[in-house]
C-alpha cells in the first residue's frame, strides 16, 4: 500500500473469507403479500480497508489488514398491494459488522493528545504510535436500516393516470473512519421522498421532491466529509414512441 521502506516491510496479506447465509422468498394471498428473509454470517481473516492518516506530515490513504472480522445479520423485505390502487413496500436490515481483531491500529490525528489509548508501538519494525481497535464496530456500516414506502396508482380521469409515491429511509449512526476519529461518526437520520406523476398516453409529466424535511447529514468522509442532498424539487417531462 504505497511504497515507503516501512511498507514494503509490510505488506498487505491477501483477504480471506467463509461465508453462510439462509433465507425464505414466498408469496401468499393471491400475490398480493410477498415477504423475503435472509440471515447471513461471514468471518473474514485479513480484511482489508482504507484509512486516512498522516504519514511524513502528509495526509494519505493507506490499506490495512483489520486482521480478524465477523459480520452478521437479518434482512426482511415485504411488498403487500391490500388493493388494486395500492402498493405497500418495507424493509429492515440488522447488521452486527464487529473487527474482532486489530491490536496495532494507527491512531487518528490529535487521539495522542486525548489520552484515549494511543501509545508507542512495541512492534520491532515500529509502527509509531498506535491503539487496540479489536472488539469495534467496523466503519461505514450502521446497525440498522430501514425503508418504508407506498405508491398510489389512479385513473384520473379516462385518459390521465396519476401515480403518487412517498419513500421514507432510516439508518442508525455511523462512524466513516477506520480508526474511530469521533470527528467523523453520523448521527442516526431519517430522509423522506416524494414524487407524483401525471400520463397522459404517451406523455408524463413527473414531480419529485428529495430529502422533503430538509434534514442535514453526513453521506460519506475520506479526505473530506460530503453531505447528503439538501431539499430539492424536480420535474421532468418524457414521451415514449
């Protein structure tokens, strides 16, 4: 991961894994109830993922081997249409993705200025200063995801039909950094969405609404944080021949 005399000394170790996963797919009431189940567990020896540290004074991405990681879960999705107009969809995922083991972590920038188990490597190839980071949540992956949504189909009249949609997502918080900088966690956020539409034949004139409630949050960091859409409004004509 880069070349530097410190690194070639330690390479990145290939990524391994064993995985299992069981599930349901069925359908019930003449089609109009669909439910999935999955569960899934995965254990992954040298896993790889990027961090963002300070190498030399300078800011820089490098790979590193977790070591030992365990991932596991349940996911359920449902679709149900009551009647013929409406369609109900959800969805839930759990996901307990933990680094099982990482005993020489670097530690972010400014952790060995806040006592928080930051200390000198007693690696022989001296690895600088470094932290335990086994037994945490692995970044970029929130506990809990849910998405929830209903779209109405009506005849508006003998040649028009609408079609109204609202989409709400939930995640639970989420910390973007590898090595834990508290800097970089987001809070749990939920973001709805709504759309209507209007066809007339071959023409369709649609509406969309993003992130309704105007919600702040953060969507990805690396180098630097991004943020997620503000509230945005939409409209778009098609024809189809």
């Amino acid at each position: 991961s880069g070349y530097t005399p410190l690194r070639t000394q330690n390479p990145v170790q290939p990524e391994k894994s064993k995985s299992c996963e069981a599930g349901l797919k069925s359908r019930f009431l003449d089609n109009r109830l669909q439910l999935n189940v999955a569960a899934f567990y995965t254990d992954y020896d040298n896993f790889q993922a990027q961090s963002s540290q300070y190498i030399n004074g300078a800011l820089q991405q490098k790979l590193n081997n977790v070591g030992k990681l365990r991932t596991k879960g349940l996911e359920i999705e449902a679709q149900a249409m009551p009647v013929e107009w409406l369609r109900l969809d959800a969805s839930a995922a759990y996901t307990d993705a933990k680094v099982v083991s990482f005993p020489n972590a670097a530690c972010y920038p400014g952790q060995a200025q806040t006592g928080t188990g930051c200390a000198p490597s007693t690696n022989p190839v001296g690895l600088g200063n470094v932290q335990d980071r086994s037994n945490t949540q692995l970044p970029n992956s929130p506990k809990f995801k849910v998405n929830l949504g209903g779209t109405i189909t009506r005849d508006l009249a003998s040649d028009l039909k609408g079609v109204f949609t609202v989409n709400y997502q939930y995640q639970s918080k989420v910390n973007f950094d590898l090595l834990g900088n508290p800097l970089a966690e987001q809070k749990a956020y939920g973001v709805l969405n709504a759309s209507a539409s209007v066809a007339r034949g071959d023409v369709k004139a649609t509406l969309f609404v993003n992130n309704l409630l105007n919600d702040t949050y953060v969507a990805s960091c690396d180098y630097y944080c991004y943020y997620g859409d503000q509230r945005s409004v939409v409209g778009s004509v098609s024809y189809k021949w």
